[in-house]
C-alpha cells in the first residue's frame, strides 16, 4: 500500500537531552544564523523527477579511437614491480562455465553427437558420453581405461527412471525424479559415491537434515562433475584425440573438448577430416593458445597476471571462447591503470571487446593527469587525445591539467606540424581557466618548434566563459532523508527529501556544480540513522531510523520505492526498531546488521526476503555494535568499526557469513579506531574515510587489501565528515554530507578520492547540508520524453 503523510508531535520532546549531555553520536542545536545556502528542495518543485520509466542497461558503443602499436614488454616489467609480493599468477575461476559446459553435453547427447558408449536398461538403449559418465561412476571409468575402440552396449539391471535420474545428474546436476532406494541400487552398480549420498539424502528427508548435512547446490554439483573430468585428462585416461600445434601435443577427449570451447566443438562437429581422425595438427595456433584454450575447456579457470590475461582474451576473441572472454574481460577492467588503459588500444575496436574498451575509456577521461605520466602517453595518436580533451566528460581537478597533457603529448612528438598542434590545443578549453590558471598557461608556453604567437593566437580565441565539462553518470546517486535545519534554525527536523544527482559539471577555475533530481519524499516527519540499500540497483530499501531526538523515537518500519513507484511503499517491518545500523543487499536478501534502541547498542541481525515481505532473524554479530558501517566486497560481507554496548569506539574489521552458524571471522584491524564513518568496495579493496575517534573528528583514510588482510593509509579527507554518506560510483568513493564534531557545523560538501590518481576532489555540494544519512546506487532508467528542468548548487572549493 502507499503511505500517506501525516502530521507528527515527537512522543516525548522533554525528553531530548541538552547538548552536553547527549551521546558522542547525536548533534548539539547550532547558533541561530542566517542560512547561506540555496532553499531546501524538500518543498523545491523545480527539481526533475526521477525518470519512471522501467530501468533499460544503456548500449556500450565501441571505442571510435584508432589503435597505436603498443608493446606488453614495458608492461610485464612494470608488472613485476608492482606485484613483487604475489608469487603465483592470479586464478580466475568462471561460474558460467560448467553450467555452459553441461548443457551444450546434454545438447549434444539429445542430437546424438559424438556418443561413444550405449548402456542397455530394461531393453532400451542409451546413447552416452563416456568421458561424462566417467566423472561420476567407477564402474564408467575402469571403461576408459579400457580403451576407446567399439564395445558392445553395457547392460545394466536396474529400474529404467532411476537410470534416467542418475544420467540427469551426470549432466545436468541434479538427480532426477526416482524412488530413492532404486537410485540407491543405481549407485552401487556404477560405483557412483556422490549419487549414492543425494539419494540417502533423500531417503532421510531434506526436513530432517543436520545443518552439516546440506547438500551442494546444482552449480556445486556441475563444478564437481567438471573437476572429475580435469582430472582425467590430466591423468590422460580414455583421451581419444591428439591436438598439435607449434610443437605442443596435447592428448584430449573429443566429447569434452566439443562441450567447453566453441572453437573446437565447431571443427569436431563439422564433418571435415579434422573430425575424423585421431590427430589433428592447427596450424594456425600457437602452443601457448592451444594450452589456454584446452586448459580453460576441462576447467574454466584462467591462471595469468595481467599482461597474460590480456594475450588469454586475444585468444578467446580470436578462438571464439565466450565465457573464457568474459571472464577475461572483468579481470582485466577490475586492474586497469593508466599504461594497462594505453595498453589496450590495438584491440580497442575489436568485436566483442566494447564493454573492456568502455571501461578503459572511461578510465583514461577520469585519470588523464596520471595517463600523460606514462611512458607510453607518447604513442597515443593525436586524434585519439583530442577527442579525450574535447569531452564533456574529462574528470579533472582544474582544466590546466588538460593544457599540460597536450604539452607533454607536444613535446614528445616535435615532428608535429603546426595545423595538427593547434586542432588539438583548441580541445583545452582555456575560457573555463582562472586568472591563476592562465598564468601558469603563459608561463609554461608551448614546447618547441610551437611559438609563442600560436598560444597566444589560442587564448585570444578561447571563447569566455568557456563551454563547462558536464559528466552524466550512468547510475544514479540517490541520498536519502538525513538530519538538517529548517529555515527557523531554533528547530533540527529530519528530512524527507531523497535526491539523485543527475550531473556533475565544472565551471570556471574550480567551481564545480551538481545538478540534483527529486524522488518522492519519504513519508512525514522523515527520517535519520536510518539504512538503505538497492535490490539489483531497481528497488531502493528504507528502514529504521529515527524520526526525532529521543530514544524512544527509534522506527522499525521498512520503506520501498522503485523506479515505476510514484509514492513509498509500507512493507513488513523490522522484528526489533533500530537506528545507527547499516542496511547490506547480498544475494538477493538484505541484512540490518546491529545497531541501537533505547539507547542500547544491539548484535542483534535481520534479513529481508522480498519475494515473502518478511524479517527473519540472522545469526548475531559477535558483540554488540552500532554507528558502525558494513559493504560487499566480491561477494563477502565485511562490517568495520563502530562504538560498543560500553561506547568504546572500535577498530575491528569482521568477515560476516550469514550461511555459519558463528558468522563474524575477526580481520586485520583498522589503523585507527572510528565510528561514524563511511566504508565502500572498490576496485578489489575496502576503504574507510571520517567519522569520530577518541580524539575527534577524523581525517584519515584507510585502505584494505583483502589479498594480504592489510591496511594502507592514504590521503586525508580535506575536511570533517561524521555521519556521512558514502557511495562508489563510476570508480570513485564519494563522501557526501555529514558535520564536524568540533564545530558542530553541518557539511554540504561531496569529496571523491579516485584511487588511480591518489587525491581527493570536491565535486560540489547537496542540496542542502544534512547528516546521518545513507545514500544507494540506483540503475538509471532510460529518459525519454520527460522534460527536466535542472537544479544547480555549487561551490568553489578551497583545493
């Protein structure tokens, strides 16, 4: 149903403490001063809409760039530098692959391809793929090693629907429809271990089962069934087929090799003599592709540092491996680097490489200052920088360092003629530089042969003020309720604004603006430390919180909007209210991890199923916590810091798995401990920024290598953010809001740390200064036909 507004009276204003007497979390009342910054856009009509349209994944168009000769030789050195600590190349497993492997098996037994066994059941004859079987049954394997020349059809005496089970699970993963004690019959016939244990599984009943008796899922199966048939190519038993290629034998299955790669499948199934026969020579592959192609069939595992996976998807590409190349591809966009980016121009258009490419040219536009560094900057070609510099989506701090890119570019490629040199200096948009800026411009002049006259010839030109850069993320940022001030400063009311920033755009010298969009707002009186999350980047999640400053103000009802919404939606609530917590999507659930109520600090953990509308009880962290902060990093739960039942801040950071019964595995701690402060995932690591420690407000900003279960500190915050949102977006950690504890002045700045530049930003402000509040990610629906009239607020930043 959809929650209407209704009026409010806190249930016991009295009861609010004075400022000095309040937690170390809660906010004293501010002086009364004049408001300097723009009205609220809670009741602000001007602002757009989010879109309602339902969410449509934006097309990837490939790089328009043409591709330099590039060499991996500067990169594989560069590498060993960087990874000196990691002994073993990177193993990257596909979770797509044994499902593909299995059913491209079982579509090949129905076409009766490649069959090389037939079983006798009941006076039916199977046609089977021995090397299948053989990684489930004994009796199967000892076939194998028999030899691969024609036998006549195995007889087995078994029930025909228990037969048909066991075959459903060698192929498919899951034991079919059967009575239990036939399966049973089945497996001891076949030395099947693994059919035998799902069936006395069965025979028990799931209800009964210990929690220690769970049986792997369908995925795990088929991971399993896969393992069994590496191992027997790496035994070399029952291989059937001989492959040569630039001096490399490799002895193989046919059935099996047909089942995990295209390529191979395509010419075993073609009919040409390369099928036939009991050796093939390629001459067209290397040795080192023939290893990868054939080692990424039998397991769906790529084992390579970077410059390897970068040669693994040239192969895939080029030998028509698709899971191999996606798996490729997300490694290789999750390392990029400024000379890794350069690296990838000669495959940059390739078909099929658009989303790698993508990334890369996102990561050069938000890293040039650190790309014109690079050794190989240089071989860019002039077209490919120009159309860099002349984007409205160049992400740099002031625009003299799109100016000093195109001088070192100049000044490394002299030869250039002065017509080129002057097409690609009008990309720098010298109009939007300060005074200070253009010094710096005059001063620095034109690398030779270029003459003072062109630059001058270029400044005189620039149009003023220059065209803004404009960056429209293709997620949108959503920053839900919050603490605030109204416009009688005697009265702190949460908020009930949500707010998406639509752009970021950057002025004259270092002004930077955002443009802000409206979302409905959230039910009357709103709400603060409460948490929030997104299903799938779709649906956005609200629940807890508080709606005023006492304890017995603490909510437990739970809120739910998504894109197709025009009002909030009243769901199952909370088992027990709670504010000061953070709310986590994993797998398709969500977790309310601790927290406070009645001013007691909680371990206790809920999650959400929202397919059923329903709260049901975690397993509990393993001491209580609240103001604490929690983020997904590949699939694991991690929650950091916090204060404790004693209001002891904390520095521990805990692995939380909601599938053990004992869930919090203890981590390296952080390096300073802090509550009230942001955490997010990044680019294969955790980082923590602000939030309050014993001596204060805290600047500093940690790093986790979950690789090496260590921290690294990095640059500071440029100024206070306790009880702030935090958000990664577009391969950025964004800082959004908060106050200073010793001040007790309420922010409005956005402060971005981009991890491949070292440095933090600000790129501009929220609508309105507000505090504990969370903020989400949401999937950007297409708009189309829905007229925007944008709201700026800006700021021009001290650095």
């Amino acid at each position: 149903m959809s929650v209407s507004d209704s009026s409010h009276r806190p249930s016991d204003p009295g009861s609010v403490s004075a400022p000095a007497q309040k937690d170390r979390l809660d906010l004293p009342l501010p002086d009364r001063r004049t408001p300097s910054w723009p009205p609220s856009p809670d009741e602000d009509p001007s602002l757009p809409p989010f879109p309602l349209e339902e969410p449509v994944p934006r097309p990837m168009a490939p790089g328009s760039l043409p591709s330099p000769v590039l060499s991996l030789e500067e990169e594989e050195e560069e590498d060993d530098q960087d990874e000196q600590d990691a002994a073993e190349p990177e193993e990257l497993r596909s979770e797509e692959h044994p499902s593909q492997f299995f059913a491209e098996a079982q579509r090949l037994r129905e076409q009766r391809l490649l069959l090389d066994e037939e079983v006798s059941v009941e006076g039916r004859v199977y046609g089977v793929h021995r090397v299948i079987l053989a990684a489930i049954s004994s009796l199967f394997r000892d076939r194998l090693l028999g030899g691969r020349g024609p036998r006549p059809p195995l007889s087995l005496d078994v029930a025909a629907g228990a037969w048909e089970a066991v075959l459903t699970f060698a192929y498919e993963g899951l034991l079919g429809p059967a009575r239990p004690g036939d399966v049973l019959v089945v497996a001891e016939a076949l030395g099947a271990p693994r059919v035998k244990a799902v069936a006395q599984w069965r025979c028990k009943g799931a209800g009964s089962a210990r929690e220690d008796e769970k049986q792997p899922s369908q995925a795990e199966e088929l991971r399993e069934n896969l393992q069994s048939i590496e191992l027997l190519y790496q035994e070399g038993i029952g291989c059937d087929l001989e492959l040569e290629a630039g001096g490399c034998r490799l002895r193989v299955h046919r059935a099996a090799l047909a089942c995990g790669s295209e390529f191979f499948g395509a010419m075993l199934l073609s009919g040409m003599r390369e099928s036939q026969g009991t050796e093939v020579s390629l001459h067209t592959i290397s040795a080192q592709d023939l290893r990868l192609l054939v080692s990424f069939a039998y397991s769906g595992v790529v084992r390579a540092r970077w410059p390897g996976l970068l040669r693994a998807a040239q192969a895939a590409l080029q030998y028509q491996s698709s899971s191999c190349l996606a798996l490729c591809q997300r490694a290789l966009a999750r390392g990029l680097s400024p000379a890794r980016c350069l690296a990838l121009f000669p495959i940059a258009e390739a078909p099929g490489l658009e989303r790698l490419w993508s990334k890369a040219h996102h990561y050069l536009l938000t890293h040039l200052p650190a790309v014109a560094l690079c050794p190989t900057f240089p071989s860019l070609p002039a077209a490919c920088l120009a159309e860099l510099l002349d984007s409205d989506e160049l992400h740099v701090q002031e625009e003299f360092e799109a100016f000093m890119a195109a001088w070192r570019w100049l000044a490394a490629n002299p030869e250039t003629q002065e017509s080129e040199a002057k097409a690609l200096l009008r990309c720098v948009r010298f109009g939007r530089m300060s005074t200070r800026e253009l010094r710096r411009v005059r001063a620095a002049g034109l690398p030779p042969p270029l003459t003072a006259d062109l630059l001058h010839q270029l400044l005189v030109e620039a149009a003023v003020p220059g065209q803004e850069r404009r960056r429209e993320p293709d997620q949108a940022l959503v920053v839900i309720g919050g603490d605030g001030l109204r416009a009688d400063m005697a009265i702190r009311q949460p908020s009930r604004g949500v707010w998406w920033a639509r752009a970021f755009c950057c002025g004259t010298g270092l002004v930077r603006t955002v443009e802000w969009g409206r979302l409905p707002a959230l039910p009357a009186p709103g709400r603060f430390r409460h948490g929030a999350a997104s299903l799938a980047g779709s649906e956005l999640y609200v629940c807890g919180g508080q709606d005023f400053y006492s304890h017995s103000n603490t909510l437990a009802s739970t809120l739910r909007w998504g894109p197709s919404q025009e009002d909030w939606e009243e769901m199952a609530p909370l088992c027990q209210a709670r504010s000061f917590f953070p709310l986590v999507a994993l797998d398709g659930l969500l977790y309310a991890l601790g927290g406070r109520n009645g001013g007691v600090a909680l371990n206790s953990v809920e999650t959400y199923h929202p397919e059923l509308n329903v709260w049901r009880p975690a397993p509990a962290l393993p001491a209580p916590r609240f103001a604490h902060a929690a983020a997904v990093l590949e699939g694991r739960l991690y929650v950091s810091g916090g204060c404790s039942g004693a209001g002891q801040y904390l520095a521990s950071l805990l692995h939380y798995d909601p599938k053990l019964e004992k869930p919090g595995v203890l981590l390296s701690a952080m390096g300073v401990p802090r509550a009230g402060h942001v955490m997010a995932a990044l680019g294969g690591r955790l980082y923590v920024a602000g939030g309050l420690g014993e001596t204060g407000d805290l600047l500093s900003f940690e790093a986790y290598e979950p690789r090496t279960d260590s921290w690294t500190h990095l640059a500071p915050l440029p100024s206070p953010h306790v009880g702030a949102a935090g958000a990664a977006l577009q391969g950025e950690l964004l800082v959004l809001g908060g106050y200073s504890h010793r001040t007790y002045a309420l922010s409005h700045l956005i402060h971005a740390y981009s991890p491949g530049l070292g440095r933090w930003l600000c790129l501009g402000t929220l609508p309105r200064p507000r505090a504990e509040m969370p903020a989400c990610i949401l999937t950007l629906p297409t708009v189309q036909h829905v007229a925007l009239v944008p709201t700026r607020h800006q700021t021009k930043p001290a650095g």
